[in-house]
C-alpha cells in the first residue's frame, strides 16, 4: 500500500522536497513508537528485535512490490479482494485501514507536537 501511494505521489507530480519531509516524518515515528518500547523491554538484546523486524519489513516490502508489479492498475484494496475473495479480502481490508488511520493521527500528533516544541514553544496553546 504504502510503495504504491508513493509511487501514486511521484505520478501526480509531487515536489521532491515534501515526499522527503513526509517519508522523514513518518519514518521517524514510527521509529520512536516501536523502537523505545523495544529497547525498554529487552535491554541488550534489542539489536535482535531491531533485525528480525527488519527482516520482516524487508520480506513485506518485496511481498508489496511484486503485487503491485501483478496487478498493476489495482488499488491494494482492488487486489486483495481479487485474490482473497470478495468477502475475506473485505474482512482483511478493515483491520488494515483502521491500523493506518490510528497511525496518521499518532503522526499527526508526533508532528505538531515537534513543530510546537521546536518553534512555537513561547506561544500560548
């Protein structure tokens, strides 16, 4: 989903500068969400986590690109109801975008709340 929103981006012509700052922004929040809560938990064997993590999301990235490259006029959506079925693709769907849209508003949050810290930290909320 995420390769093919990107790729959707590039395609309308976004300016390289605001896919970078989003692409930063969203990384790195996604890095204190799960990285800090790790390295709490298992202390010297974080480094574990941190690599087994990333071979999974390297896995999943591969797993992304190919489908899309399959199905390449379909939205993630489209394709996964393809493949699943109708009714197993839309039960599948659901718990996604409902991950998605609680993750944006904890980005949104990190975000302006970074922006508030490091800008506008004498102005009155």
């Amino acid at each position: 989903m995420f390769i093919y929103w990107i790729g959707a981006l590039l395609h309308e012509n976004i300016r390289t500068a605001a896919l970078w700052l989003m692409f930063s922004l969203v990384t790195g929040s996604g890095m204190l969400f799960t990285l800090s809560p790790t390295i709490i938990e298992v202390k010297q064997d974080a480094w574990i986590s941190a690599a087994f993590g990333g071979v999974v999301g390297l896995c999943i990235v591969f797993l992304a690109v190919k489908l899309s490259l399959l199905y390449p006029d379909q939205t993630f959506v489209q394709y996964s109801q393809q493949i699943l079925g109708k009714w197993l693709g839309k039960i599948i769907i659901v718990p996604y975008f409902a991950l998605w849209y609680s993750l944006d508003g904890m980005i949104l949050r990190d975000s302006s709340e970074f922006v508030y810290l490091a800008l506008f930290n004498k102005t009155p909320v």
